[in-house]
C-alpha cells in the first residue's frame, strides 16, 4: 500500500484499509514466510530444530511469551527480530500518545479528535522499526513507569479534576499500544509490580489510582527471564505466570562450528584488522573451547552460565593483541599465535561468575586453567594422545621433542616478538617440524606456526614440558631443568 497519499482518515477508508491487531499481524506474516520457505530469524545459529520452532508456535498461537534462558542466550535478539513479522506500515491517528487505531480508537483524545473532524482526521503511518519498546526490569521500577499516574500539571493546565480521566499521563505500556514490548529479566520486577501486569495481559483494562480504564490495548508481550533470578533475585509470581502463553527455554551452543559461526557473526572488528591479522582455524576452535570447558569447569557457577559474549569479546581482544604487536614492530601483517591468548584473559575473568573454590584460586587462575583445558580438549583431535603415565622403556612420538629441550636451553618466546624472529626460535625446535609433517601434513603454511606452538603448550598441560609465565612473555622448557640447576 502506497502510504504517501493516505494522509486523512476518509482516504485510508477508501483504500480499503482493514484493521488488524499486532497478534494477527505477527501469525500472518509468519505463515507467509513458513509457506515461502523464508527464515523469520536470520542471524540466529543453533536453534533451528529447537526454540525457533516453538517460539514460531507461539506465534501462530497468538501466546505471550516468556523467554527462559541463562545470560548470553540471544533472547533479547529473538524479541528484536519479530519486528520483521510485523507490516512494514499501520496508520495511526495523528498526535495520539498510544497509537490509536483510526478505524477503532481508544483513547478519549482520538475518539474526539475524530468526532469532530470526521474524515478529515489526520492520520500517520507508523514504521515497524519504530513498534519496538523495551524495558530493563529493575527493583526501582514503579506503575507509573509502566502503566501511568495522574498528571497536576495537565490537570492545572486544562482546568481539569482529578476525577477527570484527561489527567492521566500514559505509562511505558500504552504508549507501545499496538506494538512488541519486552520486558527483560522479569523476576527482578517486584512482586507488586508484576501484580499490576495481570489486568493488561488478561482482561485488557488498566487501573490508575482509582480509575479503571477499559483499554483494550492491542499489544504482543515478550519476558525475558534468567532461571537464576528464580532463587537470587526473585521470581515470577504465580498468577503473572499463568497468564503468559508459552515458556520457551533457550540454551547455549551445542558444538563449537556454530558458537565459531555467532562469535565470528557478532564481533565488532573492522575489515582493516582482518586483512592486518591471519586467525587460523584451530585459534578459533580454542577460543570457543574455553566457554565450553567454562560451562564444565569446576570453578566457574554454573547456575550463572557463561555467556556468548565472553567468546566474542575474547575474539576481539585476540585480534587486538596482534594488531598491537604488528603496528609495535612495523609489520603489515601478521597471524595469531597461541601465546596471544594471554590477552584475551581480561574477556574470561570479566565474564565469569566463580564458585568458592574458584575465588580462592583467583580469577585469573582460572581464566588460564580454561586455556590449559582447551588445549587438552583440542589436542587429541590433531596429534596421537599424551598419557601422564607411560610403561618404562614405551617410546612415544613426543620422546624427541622433549629430549630436544632436555639437551638445549629453554625457549622465549617473547609477546612482542616481530614475525620473523618469531618464526626462527620455532624453527629451532627441529621435532616440531616432523611431528606436524607427519601426523598433520596437509596444514597450511599459514597455520603451521599456530600448530607448532600448540604442541608446545599441550606437552606442557601433559606435564612433559614446563611453562613460566614472565613479564614480557612465556619460557618453556624441560620438565626437570628447575630442579636440575638447583642441584
């Protein structure tokens, strides 16, 4: 519909206009993309076979809906994309505080306006975009904030008393009449707030200090809630609840390529740091292993969760870490290395919630405790397993190696290191090279490097290698050289 020439509300009734409210309008524009084979929710990975479908049922079942999930679970983001469900217009009659629909007003002021101009009532045309209201539910939220208060100064001004419903000064909620309106982690609403909800969800009337408005607001509910809240912070209550359509749980990524596809979806770094800065694969698999090996650790609460922004942030400080070096040493480009993950550090110990034991130990313990996991997750995908504990005189394909550091000195490998020499110290560790050649011959030469250190660092997790972290970057070394030159 050409919304240019409809101005008026006799021309928007010429033009065959029909009213439709916003669960209608959601339920149709969502057949018509299931029929068409159209994606509803582009950018959301890893819930195809499972929230998306009930979220799309709900839909259709014209429900409320409360989205349970642990932080990071992209719930705010399924609410943003039902925008794209709505009609890009809807006409709205003109200076109406809560949208009113022209061919069936509610507000006293539109019903008004339009008895006193009749067709000539200007009308405007709302963009989905802008049917989109959001509120964070915090403790020091009030009804007047969401539903509305008596206004004096309108009262004053309009010579109008209290007993007059003109006085009312609209909330959060009608305002979004006709509109998606989310309410995010809805157990830290209070108890009496929640209560003031039951009304509007069910029976389609508000209540202001005494006046009782019939407003059958036209709107589509999205709550958003953490299952931690339920013991930490509050709860729903139980009548709120009932009133809400469909529950649908969310969860984290089930498999490292999807949490890689989000990570590399969501991070905000421009095309200059990806043409300065190589990311091999095996960088990317580690990153997203730390969240998974989070999730498990036993440090970390897991009632918490550990959110999709910890790999997203870590990704960017990874990234940053080596553009840092590259622009220090004048390089044009460069490649991520293992012992940049040192500074993805500040992302891990920023984002985690940590047990009694894991507060103990500190939070940066943990942060490089998950990097050691991840490489002992990671490695056996890619080179034959360590064991800690060998039969005497067995042979393994690492004897070499760690005789290597057993006859030379410890290798530094500096964090500000230029390429070059950074590539020279690895090359001097000549076993690395054949275990590469031979257990994974078609890597890249690009990502060679990352894989040699990689070696290093897991023999190191294995105990047959020993790492020092020291200001300026890590040693490693043989396992008894300590406590040899103690002797």
């Amino acid at each position: 519909m050409n919304t240019e020439n409809i101005n008026t509300l006799g021309e928007l009734k010429k033009s065959g206009w029909k009213s439709k409210s916003i669960k209608d309008e959601l339920r149709d524009n969502l057949k018509a993309n299931i029929k068409n084979g159209k994606d509803s929710f582009t950018g959301i990975h890893g819930y195809e076979n499972s929230v998306i479908p009930e979220l799309e049922r709900a839909i259709l079942s014209k429900h409320n809906i409360n989205l349970l999930g642990l932080r990071g679970q992209a719930k705010t983001r399924l609410a943003r994309l039902m925008t794209g469900l709505l009609d890009e217009y809807i006409p709205y009659v003109s200076d109406s505080e809560i949208h009113d629909d022209p061919l069936a007003p509610l507000s006293r002021t539109a019903i008004e306006l339009i008895k006193e101009h009749g067709d000539d009532t200007p009308i405007s045309w709302l963009h989905r975009d802008d049917r989109f209201y959001e509120k964070l539910a915090t403790p020091d939220v009030t009804v007047a904030d969401l539903i509305g208060d008596i206004d004096p100064i309108k009262a004053a001004n309009l010579k109008l008393s209290y007993a007059d419903d003109r006085v009312i000064h609209y909330g959060m909620i009608p305002r979004a009449n006709r509109c998606i309106f989310v309410i995010n982690e809805l157990p830290d609403l209070q108890a009496r707030i929640q209560v003031a909800l039951f009304n509007i969800l069910q029976e389609g009337d508000i209540q202001i200090r005494g006046f009782k408005l019939r407003l059958a607001l036209d709107m589509q509910f999205v709550f958003t809630a953490n299952p931690e809240d339920y013991t930490n912070r509050g709860s729903i209550v139980t009548p709120l609840k009932d009133r809400i359509g469909s529950q649908i749980l969310t969860h984290y990524p089930e498999n490292i390529e999807i949490a890689k596809t989000i990570t590399q979806q969501e991070a905000r770094n421009d095309d200059r740091i990806k043409e300065t800065v190589y990311v091999p694969e095996l960088a990317k698999d580690l990153l997203e292993q730390i969240s998974f090996s989070a999730r498990d650790s036993e440090y970390v609460d897991e009632k918490s969760g550990v959110s999709a922004r910890m790999s997203i942030t870590a990704y960017e400080n990874l990234l940053s870490t080596a553009e840092r070096r590259s622009l220090m040493n004048g390089d044009d480009k460069t490649a991520i290395r293992l012992s940049d993950f040192a500074g993805v550090i500040p992302s891990i110990t920023g984002k985690i919630e940590l047990v009694y034991e894991g507060e103990q130990e500190g939070a940066a313990f943990v942060a490089n405790e998950l990097i050691g996991d991840a490489i002992k997750t990671l490695f056996p995908s890619y080179f034959p397993e360590l064991k800690k504990l060998k039969k005497p005189d067995e042979e393994t394909p690492y004897d070499k190696l760690v005789e290597w550091f057993f006859n030379n000195d410890a290798l530094e490998l500096l964090d500000e290191l230029n390429d070059s020499d950074y590539k020279a110290l690895i090359d001097q560790v000549t076993p690395l090279e054949d275990l590469v050649q031979k257990h994974q011959p078609e890597t890249s030469k690009e990502d060679r490097y990352f894989l040699k250190e990689f070696i290093l660092w897991a023999l190191v997790e294995f105990d047959k290698l020993s790492k020092k972290r020291f200001t300026e970057g890590y040693q490693f070394n043989d396992l008894y050289s300590d406590f040899v030159k103690g002797i």
